[in-house]
C-alpha cells in the first residue's frame, strides 16, 4: 500500500514540476519579446532614433555593451558599415548572440561640431 501511495504523488509532482516549468518559459520567452521590442523603441534601435556618437571607433564598443535583447547574453559584432537613410549617412552596427541567435542593428549618427559644422 505504502509503494502505490508513493506513486500517485510522484506523478502528480512530475506533472506539476513539467506545468510549471512550462509557465516559466511561456514568461520567459513574453519577457525576451518584451525585451525586444523595447531594443528597437530604445535610441539606435531604428534609424529615426541613432545613438548620437563622436568618433566611428566609439560604435564597436557602445553597440557591444548591451546584452542581447532576448537572452541577455553577450554578442558579437558581425559588420559595421556606413548607410544612407532618408538622405542622412549614418553608421550600422550589426550583431549576433551566439547563444541564440538573435540578430539586431544598432544605428549611430555621427556627432558633427567645430569650426563650419554647426
């Protein structure tokens, strides 16, 4: 009697564990979006709202030092090249999470200042 008491609550457990786990990354994966979406309102998520800059050497560095928007981990910096959008050039960072494999685009724009450049 006492072995098949012990089964009932175990499988009642597993499956309250497997439900649980499940909620967990159903809230998981609601953040990650949220985070996302969030990246791309935030400034250099689009190239209506770049990251104001000084020098292209800063954009390696700034666009690194954000987590990945989806998993928080670290990401690698695939390309940095110059566009021009809507008639303004401004610099793109492209990224990768190894981890998960989220890509993402960071835009800069060049700070201009000194003698002519107002």
């Amino acid at each position: 009697m006492a072995a098949s008491g012990s089964d009932g609550p175990a499988r009642g457990g597993g499956l309250r564990a497997r439900a649980a786990r499940r909620r967990a990354e159903r809230e998981e994966e609601k953040a990650a979006r949220q985070r996302e979406s969030d990246a791309r309102r935030a400034h250099g998520g689009t190239p209506e709202l770049p990251i104001e800059i000084d020098s292209p050497a800063a954009i390696e560095a700034r666009a690194l030092s954000q987590p990945c928007p989806r998993c928080l981990g670290s990401r690698l910096l695939v390309s940095h090249d110059a566009e021009t959008v809507d008639g303004e050039r401004l610099r793109v960072a492209r990224l990768r999470c190894p981890r998960c494999g989220t890509e993402q685009r960071t835009w800069f724009r060049l700070h201009r200042s000194g003698p002519g450049l107002h």
